[in-house]
C-alpha cells in the first residue's frame, strides 16, 4: 500500500517549485518577463509631450547634403535656423568628440603663418584615448592683427577667409555659443574603473557633475570606466552635456535608461535628464539622487531600480502617425519646414535616423530604434513622469506569490480531480497575467509575475504528465482484471434484461472463447426481442474473432435481412400493422412480454393480433398489439400510453360469460399490447352481408346477450364506445356470444392526429357520440340496434353518400323503414328498433337489460304471431 | 473521505492443491473503505461467474452510491445509509446472478456466498450469505465475527451436534442462503465498532476447513506486523493441509481513527489529509 514519497504529487510538484526557483534568474524565464514587460508597454497608452519634436537626419537629407559625416558648418547653420526659431532646447546626439580638419586646412595655416598673418596654431592630431582632446584655440585667428596692405594684404586677406571657411568647429562653436541652449552629448564607457582616471576631466564636463547624492552607499549607479567629450572649443559652449549611453538587456533590447552614470568619484546625468532640466530652466544643481530609489529633478520625482535606471515609456503612434513629430533635417535646413512656426519654444532633438549612420536598438515597440527616438520618448517619460517602476517591495510580491502558486501545487493540485483543477489553474494563470498587466497599464508598476505564470503552467503539466503516465501504467495492470469485471458486469446487465448496457460492456472486453458463449446469448436475446439491428451487430462482433463459431454465418444473414426489413419500419411512418414474425420460421421464437408469439392471426385497425403462448402455464392467448409509437405523436405518446393501461385495467375487470377477458397487458419497445383469451369462430361482419344473414331469432338472440353484457360492463362504469358487428365475436358451432375491444375505442377517440381512423365508420355512433358530447352506455345500446338493424335486413339504417350526409342522417333524420328492406321483419322488432334508434337517449331502452328484455319479448311476440307465414316463406325458399 | 490510507489491505486468492479452478472472487475497493470476498458454486465454470458477478456488480455499485452519499448519513426512516446500501446492493447482485442463471442454459444453477465490509465512520458494516467468514484480531483475541449459514450452524445453534461433532461433520458444505440461488434472498447485516490496531480478516471455506481457528490465530499474531507475509502464510497453511478447496484471504488491518467528517472545517482537513 505504501510508496515512496518522491512518487507523490507533493514532493513532485515541490521539486518543480525548486527547478523554477533556480532557473527564475536563467536568461530563459527573465526573457520571458522581457517579453511580458514589452506587452505591457504595448498595452499601455500615454500622450507623449507634444512640447519634443525630432528633427531627423534622415537618408533623404544625406542623399541632398553630402556623404556622412557632414560638415560641421552644416550642424551649425542649422543651429543658427533654429535658434532664430526660438526654440526652447536644441539636444544634438551628434558625438563632435574629434575636431574635424580639412587636409587643406594645415596648409592654409602654414601659409597664412608664412604670410605673416599670424595664423593660429593648428589644431594636433585628435587623441584616441579617453579624455579631453586639447585642442588649439581657433578662435585665436578672429584676433588676428590688422592684414598688412597691397597684394600680399589680398592674399592674406584670401586665406584668412578661406581659414575661417575651413575651420568648421569654430563655425559650429560660434553657432552654440549664440544659440545658448545646445545640449550634447558624451559617451562613457560602461565597467568598472580598474584605478584612477588618467587625467582629470576639463571643466566645461565637470560643471555637469550631480552634486551629491543622498541615501545607501551599497546602492550605486552604473560605473564607467572612461569617456568621450565633445571637443573643446564645442564642448564648453554646449549648455549642458549628458551622456547618451543605452544599457541594453541581453536580448539587446533598451528597456531602461541609466538617468545617471558614476565616472569615478563623480555623478553625470543621461543627456535626457539634461535635456529636461534646461527645458524647465533647471541645471545639474538641481538634480538630486536618492542613491536605490531615483532622482528628483526640481519638483519632479522620477523612480527607478537600485541602479537609477528608469523604465521610460515607450510611446505608441497612435493612427499612424508618429509619436513625436520627426520631420527630415533637409526640410528644415533648406527652410521648406517654417522653423520658427513649427519649433517655437520647443525642445528640438536631433539626430540620426538614416540606414547605416549610428546604431540602432531593440525597444519594447520598436524592433530598430535609433537613438535620438529612444531620447525623445526618455525626455517625454521623465518630464511627463510617465515611467515603469519596479518598487522595492516588489520583490517580496513576487517571491510571495512564487510560494503561493508552489503551495498550490503542492497541496492543492494533487487533491484536484483533472477538470477541476485545470480550470483552477487557468483561472489563477488569467488572474496572475491579469493583475501583471492591469498594474503595468494602470498604475505603471512593474511586478514580474512571469516566474510564478511558469511554474504554474510547467508545474500543472508536469503533475498531469505524471499522473497520465501513472494511470497509464496502472491501465495496464489493470486491463486484464477490469476485462473481467466488464465481463460480469455485462451479464449482471444481461440478467437484468438490460441488454443494451450489456452489449456495452461486453464490448470492451476482448474477445475469447468463453465470452463467445455470452455474446451468442445476447444476440439471442436481442432476436428475442426483435432488436435485429442489435442482434446483427453483436453476431458481427462475434464474427471478428471466429466466423464459424456455432451458427452465427446463418445468424448474420438473417439478422442482417431482418433489421433492414424489419426494424426499418418502426422508425415510424411506415405500415402500422407490420408482422413481428419473420418468414421461414427460422428466427428464435420473438418474445412479446412474456409470451412467445406462435403466428399471426390477423390485422386489425392499429396493429396485427397474434396467437401467443404464455410458456410458464401453457395458456394460448390472443395477443392485439398496437404500434402506438407510430399511431401517435411523442409528444402525447407518454399520456396515450398511460390511457391505454388505465383502459386496459379497467377492461380487465369485466369477468362476464360474453365479454372477452384479458389476461395482461404490456408494452414492449414501441408496441403496446393486449393478451386476452383466444376465441374460436369470428366476428359478425359476415352474417351483415345480405345472403348470409343469420335467421331472425338467432340475430335476436346474439344481439340480446350482447345487450346483457354491455349492461354488465355500464354497471361497472365502462363503456365500449365502438359497438359494431366486428368487435361482437361470434361462433356458430357452440353459439357463443363476446364482445371484445373494450376500451381501446377510447384510445382512438380522442386522438388528434389520426382523425380520418375514427371517423372511417361512424355508421354505428350515436347522434350524442358524433356531436362528441359526453356519452354514456345509451350510446353503445344505440350502436347496438344500428348492428341489429344491420344484420336483419343487410343495410345500415342510417347511409349517405358524404360523410356530411350520413352524419346529418343519424342526428336528423329517421332510420330508413325497415320493411322496405327486409319485410319479413316482425312488427314487435321494427317497433323496438324505433324506440332503441331515438334520437334522444331519455327516449331510448336505458340499460342493457331494459334493452334485451324488450328484444326478446318483441321476437318472442312476434315468432308466436308471424309463426306460420315465417315457416311458409322459408318453405317456399 | 479517502480511507486508502487508513486501512491496510492485502489480499490473495489461490485454487489449492485439489481444483484446477478457482472459484472464488475478492475485490477491494480502499478509497471507498469497502472489502468483498464471494465463494462460488455450480458446474462447468458457473461458479466462477457468479462470485465474479458478485464482487464486481457490488463494489461497482456501492462505489457509485458513495459518490454522492456518505455512509453514516440517514435516512428517512433513521436507518443508518450504510446498511441499506450494503442491503440493496447485495439484492441487486443477487437479482442480476439469479436472472443471469435463469436466462443463460450454461450457468443455471449458480449461485455464491458473499462477505461484504464497509469501513466507515470507525465502524465496520459486514453483511454476509453463506459460509463465508469474517474473524477479527483484537487486542490479541481473535474471534469469529460472522455466523454461517450453513446446516452445520443451525444443528449447532439448535443443539443437534456439538462443536466438537461438528468438526468432523460429513456435510460440512451445505449452505442454507446463497446468493444468486432464488430470486429473492435475506443477507445477515450488522454493524460493528472497529478500533485502531484491528485486524479483519475475509475468507472462503478453503481457510477455515483447512485451518483450525487456533493456528490462523497464531499466525496473526505472529505475523500481524506484515500483513503481506500473514496473508500469503495463510494461504500456504491451506495448501500444506491438503488444500482441498479454492482459499481466498484478505486482511484488512486499522490504522488510524477514521471518524466521519461531519463539520465543514473536519471536512477540509480529512480533505487535506
């Protein structure tokens, strides 16, 4: 009984917690965090500041322009445009870290020396390393002595205006210094410093060190190693400078912006925190750093991780159009954009957006961002406060909610049942990706929750798998007992007589030689009780395994032959009165309820009778059945069955001499059914035809024992309803008198569907029964005379050519005369069948007994008066 | 509640040394508490199918009445659930073996003795039919729970014969019920305490034939503390005493309280359990 405990669920699902847990910091689960947080910027939406546009240079603007790298000149003419725009800040992501020099530039110099002209000294020779590149004062040559006059005055003149032409950085230079609002910026290089800087950064760099920082010395932010400045004479005419470095994941995507950089012992702020202080007419001394927590720029209060890395907002564009306003740098350079209209106090970005100039990232809505974009939405994200963060007690969520979702693995999912339990599991997964991105649209909060949605779904598979895989196992070991047991179930079932869940599990067991002997009895069984169909599949069944066990090739063929003409039929719509019984005989005997039916006796109006043995006592029975699956509706099939055994108990009451008694009744499939004792001769219908009319005082005397027998049954309250001469049986030889069909009148009275069946002899109703008033045993007396008057004379007393007419007939009219048909009919008799034919009940014979006596006494009157010439006539005959 | 882990069951089933078949059937059912053991007679295999159908058609029925009722519940006439579960279950069995028999020419006339125990709510309801029996090993007594019907017992319960008589008995075989026999039958249901450390053993005729009370007592004694072992000695006892007859044991040992979760937080906790 007992297993080990690291087969069970708990400790499975608890080695699972303990993999995730492991792997939670693994490239794997944190990329799929990554991947959440990117669909959670998706989903987030935030207008970006409309106050940032972008001016790009795009490959349109180097195709018009000139080969990249431009000349600076360029760079500064467009300052010069903007700041006639007045523009609030100008951030350049242009690196101007070397001085640019024209090859000719040195010569000019030399000459202009030579000249006399006292040229400045040229600018050496960019320095690779990290530092300042020093760089000679260009602008020197602008203090130039007065040029000497005369031709060499000219030519001097020349090359200083071709000096100044050339020297670019100190176009650009002058450009910044009167624009006033440029912002550069820096490039660091990120790692940690093996000693001390080579030399200490120029101070127009350390004027934008964050001053002091408050809070943790353990939290610190990223270190660098070393940098790149703008050059000299650029740099220290830039308002600011701020570093532009991109910490990208490992999967290369930019997810967060480091606000600050430290450089040894020193804070630098990101170029877009820059960017948005100057925009607020705030400098570097009004950064603070909260070391661990985020930084505050004037009343601003920006987030961020340990790191003082902020999650910005990535914005969408929103129907198509862009996020922030980009127009190409051509555009705006050759004035076809109206600078000072469209850029007028704004916060101006440029940069370089042209396929292979600058490098581009992978952003949460961007697979290629290039870098002056990135700084756009950083810029808007810090000045909007529209950024991610991830709190401190984050942490503790995650890890919390880690344990609950291992917890429920542990003790909860075993105990589940698998529907159950994978709906919980989906539930919690759809809260958990709920609440993750509920938080991150809303209130711009960032809790991984993607750790704890793995272990639940890895977790929830794994313990599935296993289980499956146990049960699997278990199946196996199973399956030979489990065939047994479906095996005595089956003929539990069987013996139960319900064979059809038997056949159920006899299926699922495999064959062999002793369930052959099962199978061949249940397909008797299903013959026995005319399934053909059923029969003929479980013989097929049994065919698989062994085609030539016993008799089942015979078998098949006919159960085959039988469910096609038989069990076709019952579907409904086809012939009500179809026999049971199969040709040649060959079939088992069919079962009807107890009884065995022996052969057909005949069809009546619902259904065939057959003649049926009851096999326990040996009694022969007439069995009347009647498909009443197919005489009615479904609908009101359940209310017509229970009609039809309320009638037939009631019938089965009447114990008298010449009403036929029943014995049972039942119902099997979709036949209902009626045993009742078999009679020997038949009905009346042949003693109506003329010709064959029985003797007057033999009609009397069947008519007047049927009249005993209705007023029997009218006492105990039961009414035939259909009296005719084919529900009265008769038999010549020992002159026995029954009347049968008790009740089952009823059953078609009132149907609704089958109406054209009961009005098809209407002959026989009296004139309250066809106005369908409620009618009682004066009624069937009346129907009774109609056979009487039927049956002297061989013509209905009451006939019309329509059905209107024959019904106006019995309400309205009088019987035709009856001596106009038969005149040998006594005077006593026509007399009685005026009285028994009235139109009007109260008029009639109100009981059976009033009813027989005053038949007889009328034949017997009339026998003694009309004695003689009745001889005479039947002499002369 | 899961009573898998409460009751220790092991069981085995073997046809001696004398017949090729083996006419006896045991199921268990641990989760639902439930243990039954028939030993079946009648010709050419018959007897086979009627303890099968006896031990299938009751533990598949009584598992799915257990599925939506609890056994200690009552009912609308205060009978404890339990019993009449046990009852209608044997009947149905009962019916399905004997209509099986009637309609089936191969297995007419078969019929089995029955033992059937439901563990629940630390009680144990044991019905029973023929001479089948249960014994119970409590603190170190060992005694026989149920009482057989069979023509042996009811010529010693009137005083005809005595034990001792009785164990040399010529028609030792005779049963007085059965199941499957007649359309109708009367099993012998009675509810008994059961403690922790209770040992129940099931078995056929093959056992208590071939084995005197004595030495199966002993033998649970001894080898109570490894029912496995106990069950398979059991058998073996059997066999080395001619083995006349099919042996079917099982064992069924307490080991924790088991009392019915009534409350709504008892309820969570035998659910955690």
């Amino acid at each position: 009984m007992k297993s080990g405990f690291w087969k069970t669920d708990w400790f499975f699902g608890l080695v699972v917690a303990l993999l995730l847990l492991l792997g939670s910091n693994s490239d794997l689960l944190q990329s799929l965090e990554r991947k959440a947080y990117d669909m959670g910027v998706m989903a987030s939406s935030r207008t970006p500041l409309d106050r940032i546009a972008v001016i790009a240079i795009d490959d349109a603007s180097i195709a018009n322009l000139g080969r990249w790298p431009w000349s600076r000149e360029i760079h500064a003419k467009m300052t010069d445009i903007l700041a006639g725009a007045k523009v609030k800040v100008i951030g350049n992501t242009v690196f101007f870290t070397e001085p640019q020099v024209d090859p000719g530039y040195q010569y000019i110099v030399k000459l202009l020396a030579a000249a006399g002209g006292n040229a400045p000294v040229a600018p050496p020779a960019p320095e690779p390393v990290a530092g300042a590149p020093v760089q000679a004062d260009a602008s020197a040559a602008a203090a130039a002595p007065p040029a000497p006059s005369g031709e060499l005055g000219q030519f001097i003149a020349i090359l200083r205006e071709a000096e100044g032409a050339l020297n670019t950085d100190r176009r650009l230079a002058d450009s910044f210094e009167r624009a006033r609002n440029v912002l550069l910026p820096m490039f660091f290089t990120l790692g940690d410093p093996r000693g001390k800087p080579d030399k200490p950064l120029p101070e127009y760099v350390t004027r934008n060190a964050i001053a002091g920082a408050q809070g943790a010395q353990d939290n610190l932010p990223l270190p660098t190693s070393a940098v790149q400045v703008p050059v000299e004479p650029i740099g220290k005419v830039a308002v600011g400078l701020g570093h532009l470095n991109a910490n990208p994941d490992v999967d290369g995507g930019i997810r967060t912006e480091p606000l600050v950089l430290q450089y040894f012992d020193q804070f630098y702020p990101s170029l877009s925190m820059m960017i948005a202080a100057r925009s607020l007419n705030l400098g570097p001394a009004d950064i603070k750093v909260r070391l661990g927590e985020g930084v505050t720029l004037g009343k601003l209060r920006i987030g961020t991780d340990p790191a003082l890395q902020m999650h910005p907002f990535f914005y969408k564009d929103v129907d198509g159009r862009r996020a922030f306003p980009t127009d190409s740098f051509f555009d705006v350079y050759t004035g076809k954009i109206d600078a000072s209209k469209k850029y007028r106090d704004k916060i101006v970005l440029i940069g370089a957006t042209a396929t292979g100039v600058g490098s581009t990232a992978v952003t949460p809505i961007s697979p290629a961002m290039p870098p002056v974009l990135t700084l756009a939405h950083s810029v808007s994200s810090i000045l909007q406060e529209h950024f991610f963060v991830a709190p401190t007690w984050a942490w503790i969520v995650e890890k919390g909610v880690f344990l609950l979702v291992a917890l429920y693995l542990v003790v909860v999912l075993p105990r589940l049942a698998a529907g159950p339990g994978a709906a919980l599991t989906a539930g919690i997964l759809a809260a958990l990706l709920v609440t993750h991105f509920v938080l991150m649209t809303t209130q711009a909060l960032w809790i991984q929750l993607m750790v704890p949605c793995a272990l639940l779904v890895v977790g929830h598979v794994a313990l599935v798998t296993k289980r499956f895989m146990m049960t699997e196992r278990a199946k196996v070991r199973s399956d030979e007992s489990s065939a047994e047991s479906n095996r005595m179930l089956g003929l539990a079932y069987q013996g139960q007589g319900q064979l059809d869940m038997a056949w159920d599990k006899f299926r699922l067991v495999p064959v062999s030689e002793p369930l052959m002997d099962n199978l061949y009895n249940l397909a008797l069984d299903f013959e026995r009780k005319r399934q053909f169909a059923k029969a003929e599949g479980v013989f097929r069944h049994m065919a698989g395994f062994n085609p030539k066990f016993r008799d089942i090739e015979t078998k098949l063929s006919r159960a085959k032959q039988l469910s096609e003409t038989v069990m076709l039929s019952g579907g409904g719509g086809g012939k009500t009165n179809t026999s049971i019984l199969g040709d040649g005989g060959s079939v088992e005997k069919p079962m009807l309820g107890r009884y065995q039916i022996e052969k057909e006796l005949g069809k009546g109006a619902m259904g065939v009778v057959y003649l049926g043995k009851d096999p326990k006592i040996g009694r022969v029975v007439a069995i009347k059945t009647m498909a009443l699956a197919q005489e009615f509706e479904a609908s009101e099939l359940a209310e017509v069955k229970e009609r039809f055994f309320r009638e037939a108990e009631t019938a089965g009451r009447l114990a008298h001499q010449n009403i036929v008694t029943i014995y049972d009744a039942g119902e099997e499939h979709d036949l209902a059914y009626i045993a009742m004792e078999l009679l020997k001769g038949g009905d009346l219908v042949p003693f109506t035809k003329p010709g064959a009319l029985l003797p007057i005082d033999k009609t009397v005397s069947i008519i007047a024992r049927t009249a005993d027998a209705l007023g029997y049954a009218h006492k105990q309250g039961v009414i035939h309803r259909d009296i005719k001469p084919a529900n009265v049986m008769y038999h010549l030889e020992s002159d026995t008198v029954k009347v049968t069909d008790f009740g089952i009148a009823r059953l078609t009275d009132s149907s609704k569907t089958k109406t054209g069946m009961v009005l098809g002899t209407p002959s026989y109703m009296s004139p309250e029964q066809l106005s369908g008033q409620k009618i009682d045993g004066r009624s069937d007396l009346f129907s009774l005379a109609v056979s009487l008057y039927l049956m002297l004379c061989g013509k209905l007393p009451f006939e019309g050519d329509t059905m209107g007419r024959l019904m106006f007939r019995i309400s309205s009219e009088p019987p035709t005369d009856i001596l106009t048909l038969n005149p040998n009919v006594p005077a006593g008799i026509v007399a009685f069948l005026d009285r028994a034919m009235d139109k009007e009940p109260a008029n009639r014979y109100q009981t059976g007994e009033e009813f027989a006596a005053a038949l007889r006494e009328a034949a017997s009157g009339a026998a003694q008066s009309a004695n003689e010439p009745a001889t005479s006539v039947d002499i002369q005959l | 509640m899961d009573l898998s882990q409460i009751l220790e069951i092991t069981s085995a089933t073997d046809p001696g040394m004398v017949r090729s078949h083996n006419e006896d059937s045991i199921a268990s059912d641990p989760a639902n508490g439930l243990v039954v053991l028939a030993d079946g007679m009648g010709g050419y295999n018959a007897g086979e199918v009627a303890s099968g159908m006896a031990t299938t058609v009751i533990t598949t029925e009584i598992a799915q009445v257990l599925s939506g009722v609890q056994p200690y519940e009552l009912d609308d006439k205060n009978e404890i659930l339990a019993t009449r579960i046990v009852r209608e279950q044997i009947l149905k069995a009962n019916t399905s073996i004997y209509q099986a028999a009637q309609s089936q020419p191969q297995y007419s006339g078969m019929g089995t003795t029955l033992i059937v125990c439901l563990f629940y709510d630390n009680k144990v309801m044991v019905g029973h039919l023929g001479d089948s029996r249960v014994y119970r090993m409590r603190d170190g007594k060992f005694s026989q729970v149920t009482r057989d019907h069979s023509l042996l017992q009811e010529q010693i319960d009137s005083g005809l014969i005595t034990a001792e008589q009785a164990k040399t008995a010529a028609h030792k075989n005779l049963v007085t019920k059965a199941l499957g026999i007649d359309p109708t039958v009367e099993p012998e249901i009675h509810e008994y305490d059961s403690l922790v450390g209770d040992i129940y053993l099931l078995c056929s005729d093959g056992l208590c034939d071939m084995v005197s009370d004595e030495d199966i007592s002993m033998t649970l004694s001894m080898l109570g503390g490894n029912l496995k072992l106990a069950t398979q000695q059991l058998v073996q006892m059997a066999n080395d005493n001619g083995g006349r007859d099919n042996v079917s044991v099982i064992l069924v040992r307490v080991l924790k309280e088991y009392p019915a979760a009534r409350g709504v937080m008892s309820k969570f906790f035998a659910w955690l359990k």
